[in-house]
C-alpha cells in the first residue's frame, strides 16, 4: 500500500520505518519544517497536491495539537482514508465525523495505538465494573510524559478516565489540574507530570482505608505507537471498509480481530 504521512517529525520517522516493516511504500512526507520531509509546506492545497499526486491509498497525520484540525479539514475531502493520531482536537469531533460522512470517506483517530494500552484499556473498565461495588475504594488517574510533550492531560488518560466513567457510577466527571481543593466525591483527577523523556506511564489507583491496587502501563519505546498506526490504515484501506464511511477509533480495529 502506498501511505503518505503528514508530520515527519519523531513519530512520523518511526511510522516511516513501520510501513518499511510492515511492506508499505512511503508515498510523500508532509512536513511545515522538517527539511528531510518530501514536501515542506504551510499551505494546505500545496499539503493536499502532494498527497494526491503521490497516489497515497491513505493518509497518516501526526503533526501537533494546534495544527490537526486544519490538517483534517483539508485531508477529508480528497476521500483518501484518513488516520489521525494527533490529540488535542477531540472537542471538534461532531464537526470532523459531519465532514467525514459529508465526504464519504473513512477516518480513524486514537489517543494511543499500541496493543498494550488498547488492552489496558480493557482491564482498566473491567477493574472498574468489579471495584465499583465496594464503596470504599475511591479511584484516580495519573500520568507521565515526556517534557517536549504540549497537551496535558494526556489523550490516553482521558481515554482511561472514560472508561472509568463508564464503569463506575460513583465517578460522573474528570478534573485534573491546574487542582488546588479537595476533589468531590464524584470527581475523577486525572493527574499530570512532564519530565525528561518519560515515553508514557499512565497509572490507575483504586484506593480503600485499608490498601490500594495500582495498574499501570508503561511504554518502552515508541515502536509500539507506530506499528499500530501503521495496522490502524492498513484497516481502515482494506477492501472491506470499502462500502463503510465514518470515524473510528482503534477499538474498531480490536473488536474486528
Ligand atoms: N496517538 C498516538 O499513539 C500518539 C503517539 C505519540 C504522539 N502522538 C501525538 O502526535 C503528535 C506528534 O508527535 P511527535 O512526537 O511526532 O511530535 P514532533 O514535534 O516530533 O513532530 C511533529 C511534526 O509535525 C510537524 N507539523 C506541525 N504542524 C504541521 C502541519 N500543519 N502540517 C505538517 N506538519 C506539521 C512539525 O513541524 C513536526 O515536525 C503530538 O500531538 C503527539 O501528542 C500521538
């Protein structure tokens, strides 16, 4: 298949080398500065011309939280599969997935690619579904990142803290910081650090007046990321997609494996 990527920087390098991995051919890398970059363009008809051109069968974004909407709204309409990986744009999902069915085309967007945190997801709601019977346990997210990292909190916690949300009536809504009361009852914090290189922690607590359970996700390296971003399109362009537009999310792909 032929990818075109949109954002070199360090993700998209990694995502280059997965769709090596993986026997994809990098149609065209998109990039506002990176000079390594096939295109290097601010304006988004140049960003679009070069991913036509280049007979991209899908596209795979990730640039930076303030530039991903425009990205999307420009993107969409070449009908080409579109995978986002860029957070910091959630609050625009009903205008992107109005864009996407407008168009006819197919768009997918996680927080988190990697197999490990898609199944902690999992085991996050079903430890949440079984402490929620017991009163005693109250329940918090935290999370590490990285120092260069712009969005906080995290997609992934936010993810997480949905998830929760979910499965735990006690807990109805998310703060996180800046967080300086004493949270209620039915506030779930999500809490954020950013220091050095931390590729990504994100912990669990169900804590009672007696002990506490921890879960925690840990990434090693990023390779992770790009191998599912990489699976993600592969997905999303398949034959079978064909007849079905709209937004998904890496749950999809899970459930269909
Ligand atoms: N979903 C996931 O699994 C996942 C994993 C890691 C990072 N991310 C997110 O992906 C994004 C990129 O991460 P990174 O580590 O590669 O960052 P990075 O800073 O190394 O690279 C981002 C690149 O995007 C470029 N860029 C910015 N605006 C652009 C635009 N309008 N068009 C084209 N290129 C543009 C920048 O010049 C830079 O080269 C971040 O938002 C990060 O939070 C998501």
């Amino acid at each position: 298949m032929r990818i075109a990527l949109v954002g070199y920087g360090k993700m998209g390098h990694m995502i280059a080398k997965a769709c090596e991995a993986r026997g994809h051919e990098v149609s065209c890398t998109v990039d506002l500065f990176a000079q390594d970059a096939t295109c290097v363009t601010s304006d988004h008809a140049v960003m679009v011309g070069a991913v036509r051109e280049s007979g991209a069968e899908a596209v795979i974004e990730f640039s930076h939280p303030a530039s991903a909407l425009e990205n999307i709204r420009a993107l969409v309409p070449t009908g080409i599969p579109l995978v986002v990986g860029t957070t910091g744009w959630k609050d625009s999902l009903p205008e992107v997935a109005q864009l996407v069915a407008l168009n006819k085309t197919r768009l997918l967007h996680a927080a988190n690619f990697s197999v490990g945190v898609n199944l902690f997801y999992r085991i996050v709601a079903e430890a949440a579904r079984l402490v929620a019977e017991f009163d005693e346990y109250d329940t918090a997210v935290f999370e590490s990142h990285h120092n260069q990292k712009v969005d906080s909190p995290s997609g992934t916690a936010l993810d997480i803290a949905q998830r929760i949300l979910a499965n735990m009536p006690s807990k109805t809504r998310v703060v996180s910081d800046p967080f300086d009361r004493k949270p209620e009852r039915d506030e779930l914090h999500v809490a954020s650090v950013r220091v050095g290189s931390v590729p990504g922690t994100h912990t669990v607590w169900f804590d009672s007046p007696a002990d506490t359970i921890e879960l925690t996700h840990t990434v090693r390296t990023r390779e992770g990321l790009a191998a599912g971003a990489v699976r993600a399109a592969e997905w999303l362009a398949s034959d079978a997609r064909g007849a079905a537009s709209g937004v998904f999310t890496m749950q999809d792909v899970f459930d269909s494996l």
